[in-house]
C-alpha cells in the first residue's frame, strides 16, 4: 500500500513537472514571424536557379556538324543529302511552319526522331548521340533560325 501511494505520488510528480515544462517551453517559443524581404531575396540567390537555355557555338556547332547535311548549312532544308530524301528536310527558316509547333515537339522529334511526332522516320533520333542540354539549345537556333515561337 505505502509503495503503492508512494508510486502514485512520484507520478503526479512527474506529470507536474512535465506539464510545467512544456507551457514553458511553449511560451518561451516567440511566435513565428514572415520572413523579410531580404531573407527571402539571399534564400533565392542561394537556390541554384536553372539555366536558361543558350545559343552558344558549340550549338552552332552541333548543327553543322549534324544536322547541315540535311537541314543546310543556313538551316533552309538544302543541305547535300536533301534531294536524296523521299520527304524533304524541314526548312528551319520557315517561320509559318515553325510557329504551328511547340517547343516540346521540335525537342522529341531532335531526340526521338521524325516518326515520334508524326513526321517522316528520314529526320533520325538523336538521343543516342546528343545530350538533352544540347538538344534544347538547338531548339532555341531553331527558334533563332525562324525568327519565331510557338503560337
Ligand atoms: C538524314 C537527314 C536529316 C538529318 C541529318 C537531320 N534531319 Fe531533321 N529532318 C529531316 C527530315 C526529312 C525532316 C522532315 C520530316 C517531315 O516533314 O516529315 C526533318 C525534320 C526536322 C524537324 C521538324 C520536325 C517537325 O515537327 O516537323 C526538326 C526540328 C529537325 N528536323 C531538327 C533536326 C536537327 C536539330 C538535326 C541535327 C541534330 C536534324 N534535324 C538532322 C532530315 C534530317
């Protein structure tokens, strides 16, 4: 009995204290504030921004390298190989045309090929040999080549 009460009296103890300690603790937590406009601004400047994507020479580069052949060299789809072709190379010069088509398209059909957006299989994939990085920058030469984007 006496061990029992003791037992009992240790735990209301305990239970005090605790209860004690944790209104205290709740008060001595300062209530949270929005944080400032300058806190805001050196997060954001922390936080690595993407990229925007650019024309560099390497892409230029790129589509001399592999796309001239077909496309040509000014990108007019009078390249060496054109007359060779059942379907001929797009005129990347074409803004009529370019317009009519999204940014994601151009990008699959550069890296999966014509047949992926319901073009010719003639125009190859390229997701074997160019990184995707490469591939969105030569749809912005393209962009660069139309003078246009998607309307
Ligand atoms: C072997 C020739 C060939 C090569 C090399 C080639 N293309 Fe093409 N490409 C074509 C042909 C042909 C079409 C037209 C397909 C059609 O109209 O059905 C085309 C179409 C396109 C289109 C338009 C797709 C659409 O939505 O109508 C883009 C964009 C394109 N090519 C980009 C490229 C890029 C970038 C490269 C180089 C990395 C490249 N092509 C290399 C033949 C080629």
């Amino acid at each position: 009995m006496i061990i029992n009460r003791k037992f009992l009296l240790t735990r209301i103890i305990l239970l005090t204290t605790l209860v004690t300690a944790c209104g205290q603790s709740e008060q001595a937590t300062p209530a949270a504030k929005p944080p400032t406009q300058q806190e805001v601004a050196e997060v954001t400047q922390q936080t690595p921004q993407p990229k925007p994507v650019q024309v560099t020479e390497d892409t230029r580069q790129t589509y001399q390298w592999y796309c001239s052949q077909c496309h040509g060299i000014k990108g007019k789809g009078d390249g060496i190989n054109a007359k060779l072709l059942t379907v001929p190379p797009r005129n990347h010069t074409k803004a009529a045309y370019l317009e009519t088509r999204t940014d994601e398209q151009l990008f699959e059909a550069i890296k999966f090929g014509g047949l992926s957006v319901g073009r010719a299989p003639c125009m190859p994939a390229w997701e074997h040999t160019l990184e995707e990085d490469a591939i969105h920058s030569l749809v912005r030469y393209i962009r660069e080549l139309c003078d246009c984007e998607a309307l």
